[in-house]
C-alpha cells in the first residue's frame, strides 16, 4: 500500500504520471499495488479513479486505485444556500469524528453531497 499526496497536482494526468513514478521507483513493488491518494484537492478536479487506473495499469499486474483526499469547497462561511448550509453542517461533523474512518465517510459525504447539489457527476471514490 502506497499513499500518495496529491495536492499539488492540477489536473488527472499530474495524478496519473504520479502514479507511474511511484511504479518506476517501486519496482519490487509494481506486480499488485494498492495506491490511496491523500491529501487536499479542489472540488472541481476531476478525480475519476476508472480513468486513473486504466491509464497506469499497464505498469502493475494488479493495480487498486483509492481516494481518501479532503475536498476545498470555497464556500463562504454564510454563505445562505442549502449548499453552504450542508457544507457547515458536514464541516461541523468532521470537527466531531471520534476516527479516521468517520472522517473518511464524512469527506465522501461531502464530495457525493456537493457533486449532486451541483449537478455534476457522482463517481465512486
């Protein structure tokens, strides 16, 4: 299992040549790999896992593609929406999570919530 930050990346394709550095400096290590990007990203990147994997999964006989990365929702703190209001309540969730598995669930929830109150796709993560 490999973590993998991605903050700094842009765009998918940062994330995917990420991957494929890992896989060439990790050669013991390219037949099964589990790879979890972490980190913060922009709630408009395009975090499509499918796309990911099958760009790098020539490089590994196995390749699992996870996320577990904080979305940046560039709301106002009043912001008088229903969006802003879920993003509050979510945000005042993950001060309260007792675990990383809860705030796992939460940071879904609020990529899942943002993507359907905006109208956008909602891919697994």
């Amino acid at each position: 299992v490999a973590k993998l930050d991605v903050s700094e990346a842009r765009s998918r394709s940062d994330v995917e040549t990420m991957i494929m550095a890992l896989a060439h400096k990790k050669e013991a290590d390219r037949e099964y790999a589990r790879v979890i990007l972490v980190g913060s990203v922009d709630r408009e990147f395009d975090l499509d896992l499918d796309a990911i994997r099958s760009a790098c999964e020539a490089q590994f006989t196995f390749l699992d593609v996870r996320a577990d990365v904080s979305i940046e929702p560039d709301i106002a703190p009043d912001e008088p929406t229903l969006r802003g209001r879920f993003v509050r309540g979510i945000q005042g969730l993950l001060k309260d999570a007792e675990n990383d598995g809860q705030r796992r669930e939460l940071r879904n929830a609020l990529l899942y919530g943002l993507a359907a109150l905006e109208g956008r796709e909602i891919r697994k993560r």
